[in-house]
C-alpha cells in the first residue's frame, strides 16, 4: 500500500520560512516525478513545484525564485523549502508522486498540510 506522509506545516508571519517534506512508503519513489501542489477552498489545487526522476525541476509562476524543492532518493522523500511567505502562499499543501508507465497514469496524493501566512 502506497503511504505518502507530509510534515512540516505550520504558522508562518510574512517573510518567514518553512520546510516541508513528503517521505513515501509503499513505492520505489525514484521512478515518480514528485511534486507539491496546494489548494485553496473552492480552488482547484495547483502546482507549486515537481521535480522529475532525473532532477529537472519545474514551478509555479507565483513561487518562482522562493521556494526550493529537491528530492532524497534513498530516503524515498520529497522536500519543499518555501522563504520569503507571503500571504497569498496560504494554503494546504499536497505532495503528489506521479508516473506514467505503458500508458497507464500513476498517480498518488498525500493527505495534506496546512500552511498559514499571517502576522
């Protein structure tokens, strides 16, 4: 059974930082593009960053040049530093592991952290 466990949420004043990672169970995560997205309510959830098996890394517009994400394969784990929050950054952030493999679409979430920017 596929587990992806997120940590690392929290209560942020604007400009702070946080770090939040994703450590997957259940699956060789080396073979996953893995990714956050985060969502707000009544929002569709919307990419933050993903990084590819291989290491190339993509990200939102919003969040370009403040958040870092990178990847530990042999711990199976996901890493997404965030710095200089703002408010509009507030959201749940959901880790994804994604794949595409003979035509078949792989496809897993976690169950969700919350980050808030607030003074």
């Amino acid at each position: 059974q596929v587990q992806l466990v997120e940590s690392g949420g929290g209560l942020v004043q604007p400009g702070g930082s946080l770090s939040l990672s994703c450590a997957a169970s259940g699956i060789t995560a080396s073979r996953y593009t893995m990714g956050w997205y985060r969502q707000l309510p009544g929002n569709q959830r919307e990419l933050v960053a993903a990084i590819e098996s291989g290491g190339s890394t993509n990200y939102g517009d919003s969040v370009k040049g403040r958040f870092t994400i990178s990847r530990d394969n042999a711990k199976n784990t996901v890493y997404l530093q965030m710095n200089t929050l703002r408010p509009e950054d507030t959201a749940v952030y959901y880790c994804n592991l994604r794949r595409v493999l003979f035509g078949r679409d792989y496809d897993f979430w976690g169950q969700g952290t919350q980050v808030t920017v607030s003074s």
